[in-house]
C-alpha cells in the first residue's frame, strides 16, 4: 500500500523523467541510488557452508546485476553456476589496442548484523556532529569517528542501527556500473573494459574460482576499500588457526591429578600470546593474532584464530609461535592434549604489484585529475585482487568512501561516492591517453 507521500514522490519523479525524455536527454543513475537498491538485497556468506556461492541469496543480487549490466549494453555478460559474473565494454572504435583493464568488486557481505531486512538511512547536510542511528540506541559519534568532521555538509547513508549497511562491497559494484554507463552516455573513449562481480569474498574465497582468461584484462583495480582516493597494494599476509583441546573428564570431587578442563587449557593457549599483538592494539603495517571464536567445556574446547601480517617473516614467526605452543601444552599436559590446524589464506600483493608500477603512479594521477588527495595505505585486510594478484592479474585495491565496514555503524556519504566514479572515469583516460 503507498501512501500520500509515496504517491507523491512517484508522481515527481515520474513527472521529471517525461521532462528529461521530452528534451532527449538520457537519465544517468547516481552511483549512490543504485547502492540503495541493491543494500536491500541480503547476501550474506557463509564460512559454515561447503557449497559455491556459500549462500544462494547472492544469486538474487547477481541476477540484477545481470539485467543491468545487458540493460547499459555490456557484452558478453555471464553468469556463471557459482555465482561468478563477467561482462565487457568493448572498446570505443580507433583504441582497440589500448590495455583491458579490469575492474571487480563482490556481492556478498559479512553474516553480521543480517538477520532482517536493510533499511538505509539518507542524511542531507549532515552537521559533523553524533548521528543517532533510526529508533535504535546506537549513535555514529565523532569521538569514535574522528573522520566524521570530514563529512560535514555532505549527504550520509547509514542502517537504522539494528543491521550492517552492505555498502562494502555493493557501493563499488555501483561506482563500477556509474562509471561504465558514464562512458557511454558522455562518449569518453576507452581501450577495452572488463568487469566482475564475485562472490563469497568475505570467507576469503572469493577469487578461488575466478575465471581469470574470461575476465580478459591486462590488469584489474578491486573497488573495495574505504575512503575516495584510497589506493592499496599492501595488504597483510594472512592465516587462519584453529586450536581444538581433548580434556579429560571426571568427577570433580574426586579429580586430583586426574582431570584435564579443556576450558582451562584453552584460556591457557590465549595467555602464551602477546597481550599487545591485538587488532585492538595494532595500526598500518603490525600484525596480530586475532581471536574470533572460542567454544568449550571441561571435556572439550577449540580456539578460533585469524594470523595477520604484511612481513613475510613476521608472519611466519607469528605461525611458528602457535605451532611452539601447541608443543609445549603437549609436554604439559600429555600427548593429543592439543591440536593446532593452520590453514593459508592469502599473500601481500605487494610481491606483484612492485613490478607494475604504472598501476600505482595512474591511480594516484587519476585521483588528483578528479580533485581527490590520493592516499596510498597498507591494506589491514585482504580483497579478491590479493588471490588474483598471485593468479597473473596485477590487481591493486581502491576506495569507495565507505566507513566503519562489518557493523551497524558502517556508512557512506553520496558525494564521496560520486568521487570514486570520478576517479576510475579519470583513471579510463589516463590508460586511453598512452595508448
């Protein structure tokens, strides 16, 4: 049912559409209206799920995504059954023989805050000030978010408070088809264009079934960091631990010298970790051991890690420190007291990305065309280019003008949005200009 108001605002925008049509002008989507409608698709993954995509709600976002990408003219456009989706903008007649360049960014968000429906927020002229959250208790406050100041005057998109936003990565998914329908409606010249959508890049395996000869790019830039003029090509080393202790159960009245609670031996394994090696405690390029999940009682217990590190050989120290604990507890409290399981995750990019270093050197010009400072930082995390950097496509991070990622507070400004389709339009010219 629609109400007054509704009726309304549909009969305004009905109203504005005829007078564009009228004039024969074409109506260009804002990158941030497109973010709206697609925030209002769940696509959470899975880290539990043995299938590809870890959840089928992604393929509800694909499957639009699919549409409009036939709907702007894209060629090419497939879909594959694990919820991979590839499309092309082939090259403007006379530049065949520029560099494809690839641009990607994934549907899916964390699991977090997902249980029910988005419902995204607008704040016009926000006033740098704390924001309370819809009817929920949370505020978005400057004194946990400094970098809010910034964004006085501008129009922010929030949750209500009670859910993620999902504007990572549904925000670079719109940035990348303003941009596309951008060079068609302005007739910007361009070498050829590959982009893709991923899935399942939150659990870290969002590139593993990427099908890099389709996606046909020289190189790629991943849409998927936070704020507009952010370029990455560091990003941590990365692991995932698991600890599961066999404690030995009896009565505890009668448990001298006999029992051992896998609940106690598990908060021992945490003590033997640096107390100050915390994502709580670290910044830029220091590493952390991360505790993400434990659960336990007296006969059995199991410790969640995820390892962090941009070194190389801190990274291995940090590994060879787990290992060395779960030898000890062994000594201790006897043989098959505890395993550790220590499973790769990805590498820092930066191994690659050295050798090309025009993607680094266009990025940071195409930011200054477009009247953004860049900011080239360290990635404290991991996107889908870590993985396809390694497969043979150089493939550097770029921001969206997202914040807060992963909670309730996370939130992006319109006008920060429409900077980060100035910057890839900026960056298009660049590549065409050398060619």
């Amino acid at each position: 049912m629609v109400d007054t108001l509704d009726m309304c605002y549909i009969i305004y925008i009905l109203y504005k559409t005829q007078k564009k049509l009228s004039r024969g002008e074409e109506i260009i989507m804002k990158a941030y209206e497109r973010l709206l409608n697609y925030v209002k698709i769940l696509t959470p993954s899975n880290e539990n799920s043995q299938t590809v995509p870890s959840s089928d709600c992604q393929f509800d976002l694909a499957r639009v995504l699919e549409n409009e990408m036939k709907e702007l003219g894209l060629s090419d456009v497939y879909l594959d059954d694990k919820c991979y989706l590839y499309g092309k903008l082939p090259a403007t007649k006379g530049y065949e023989n520029c560099p494809a360049i690839g641009f990607i960014a994934h549907m899916d968000t964390v699991s977090d805050f997902c249980d029910h429906p988005i419902r995204p927020i607008l704040t016009k002229n926000y006033n740098g000030e704390a924001l309370p959250l819809g009817d929920s208790s949370l505020v978005l406050d400057p004194k946990v978010f400094p970098h809010l100041s910034s964004l006085k005057g501008r129009t922010l998109i929030t949750s209500d408070g009670t859910t993620i936003l999902g504007a990572d990565d549904k925000a670079g998914i719109a940035e990348i088809l303003t941009m596309t329908e951008r060079l068609i409606h302005e007739e910007i010249p361009h070498g050829p264009i590959s982009i893709a959508f991923t899935p399942d890049e939150e659990i870290g395996s969002g590139a593993e079934y990427f099908d890099i000869k389709r996606f046909d790019a020289d190189f790629a830039y991943t849409l998927d960091g936070d704020t507009e003029g952010e370029i990455q090509f560091e990003n941590f080393n990365a692991c995932k631990a698991e600890f599961e202790i066999t404690g030995f159960n009896v009565h505890p009245g009668s448990s001298k010298d006999t029992m051992i609670n896998a609940s106690l031996v598990a908060m021992e394994i945490n003590s033997c970790l640096p107390s100050m090696e915390t994502p709580r405690n670290t910044e830029d390029y220091e590493g952390f051991y991360h505790l993400i999940n434990m659960n336990g009682d007296v006969s059995h217990a199991t410790l969640h890690y995820i390892v962090r590190d941009h070194d190389q050989g801190l990274f291995e120290a940090k590994k060879q420190t787990l290992r060395l604990i779960e030898k000890n507890m062994n000594e201790k409290w006897g043989d098959g007291c505890v395993t550790l399981t220590i499973t790769d995750q990805y590498q820092n990019m930066a191994e690659v990305i050295k050798d090309c270093p025009h993607l680094i050197e266009n990025a940071k010009k195409a930011c200054e065309n477009a009247g953004v400072d860049p900011l080239v930082l360290p990635i404290r995390g991991g996107t889908d280019g870590c993985q396809l950097s390694f497969r043979g496509l150089p493939c550097p991070n770029l921001g969206t003008s997202g914040h807060a990622y992963h909670g309730p507070y996370e939130h992006i400004s319109v006008e920060g949005m429409d900077m980060c389709v100035d910057i890839v339009v900026e960056l298009i010219k660049l590549y065409t200009e050398g060619c």
